[in-house]
C-alpha cells in the first residue's frame, strides 16, 4: 500500500484542521477530496493564503 492510497478521509480532515480550519470546514473539504480528490481553492485562516490540494 502506497502513500495515496493511505491518504483518505481522516488525512484530509486533519491536514484541513492542522492548517486552521473549521470543522465544518474541514469536514466539506475532506469530503471533496475523498469523492473528487480534489478539495478546491480555500484560503487558510490563518496565513490568508490560497490552498489546494490534490491527489
């Protein structure tokens, strides 16, 4: 088993929430990349960046 295929719904969430996000927040994009592998472009609470990420 290879890193992507380790990478689910927890991964997102927590990669979501490490980089400040709400849960609700962290919760959609988690379910974004589990079903599109793609979460979309977000700006991150707390370094008002733009964030993607992607498989």
């Amino acid at each position: 088993m290879n890193t992507a295929t380790k990478r689910g719904w927890k991964w997102a969430y927590r990669k979501m929430r490490d980089l400040h996000c709400s849960r609700a927040s962290a919760s959609y994009r988690a379910t974004l990349y589990c079903l599109r592998g793609d979460t979309g472009t977000f700006v991150c609470d707390l370094t008002h960046k733009k964030i993607r990420i992607n498989r």
